[in-house]
C-alpha cells in the first residue's frame, strides 16, 4: 500500500482564541451542536482508549450517552476488555472526529464506575433487545459456539421488559476530564490547536503549535 499521495486540504473552519468558550464543556456543546446540524450520523460516537498492562494502549469506539456533572459518561461490560483495563488503570482519552467540520476534540481524564442508579437508569431505557444483548454476550470472551450464543439472545428476546434487569457486570463509566484539545483542520496542515488544563480551579487555555 502506497499512501504517500493521499492529501487533504483542511478549510472548512477556523479557532481563534477570542471565539472560544471559557469552559471548555460549553465549547465541547457548541461544536457537538454545529456537527449534528452539519449532518454528522453519530455524533457521539467516540475513540476511548485505554492502558493494556501487556500490550500497552488499546482503543475502540463507544457511544457518548451523557455529559452530566462536567462528566462524560459511557456504558459497557465491566468485564470487558476495556472495563478490566479501566480496573487496573482509571485513566483514559476520548477522541472526537467529525469529518464535516474538519473538528477533532481530545478529551483526557480519569474515570470510574457511575452508581448503580445511574447504571439501572439507563438500562431501563434500552430498546428490549438491546438490554437482551447485553445480557446474552460475554463480551471480549471466546465464543465457543456461536449458535449456543444466538440461542440464549433468542430466548432473552422472548422475556417481557420487567423480566430484563441489569447484569451486575453491566453499567456505565463517568470520565472527569482534566484536559481537552480542540483542533480544527486549517490549509497546508496549519492547524488551529487549543488546550484546556485544570490548574488549581480554573481552566487554563493555550494555543499549540499544529
């Protein structure tokens, strides 16, 4: 493969520091407010990546399903790949990418279970086989016979909601962001690059080098 030809003109947009929020939380708000308005599918579709004591970084893409509190907030299956290594490093980043808008935001922070009110709350609110799957899978585990698998969702599906509760394994995460960088796509990879950094109760804002 030969990718050393594939170039992209970035001139969709442009940050300046006089444009931007103070919070970044409101910044984050107005740019995920300009992408579903530009037609972005999932906007809160977004990149965790996490720390593998064997491998080192891992990532995989998730769903937003909240920001509440100045928190982000996502659910999985603590036993998972990605929950077992948030169990042994409560640290992660969360990477935006809408192409429309030529808009990245990264996102670091530290990140632990939400409560289990939290957790019962949104899974109560699923679509009936979407809680059923939840149920069913393993998830990250070797499928020994996928029939077997397929059987047991099958069987969950035909249960009535109220028959549907929460696995205990099963709930969200809150990230508590410590940084943020937006960066917006310029001409001839002159970007426009801005941190947010907590720094004894205020956010500090600095202009990076693209």
């Amino acid at each position: 493969m030969d990718l050393r030809s594939y170039r992209q003109q970035y001139n969709k947009g442009e940050l300046d520091r006089d444009s931007l929020e103070a919070s970044p939380f409101d910044q984050f708000e107005k740019l995920f407010t300009q992408a579903k308005q530009a037609g972005v599918t999932e906007p809160n579709a977004m990149t965790l990546a996490t720390a593998d004591q064997r491998y080192g970084a891992d990532a995989r893409i998730v769903l937003l399903k909240e920001v509440l509190g100045e928190k982000f907030i996502f659910f999985t299956n603590y036993l998972s790949a990605k929950g077992r290594q948030l169990a042994a490093c409560p640290h992660a980043s969360l990477l935006f990418w809408w192409p429309p808008l030529e808009t990245q935001i990264r996102i670091r922070g530290d990140v632990r279970q939400t409560d289990s009110f939290e957790s019962d709350s949104y899974f109560n609110v699923r679509p009936h086989d979407s809680r059923a799957g939840a149920i069913a899978s393993h998830q990250s585990q070797i499928v020994e016979n996928y029939d077997q698998l397929i059987a047991r969702f099958e069987e969950l599906k035909a249960m009535k909601n109220e028959e549907l509760i929460r696995p205990k394994h099963w709930g969200g995460y809150e990230l508590a962001p410590i940084e943020f960088e937006f960066w917006q796509g310029r001409p001839n990879r002159m970007h426009d690059r801005f941190l947010y950094q907590w720094d004894g109760g205020k956010w500090v804002i600095n202009r990076l080098s693209p």
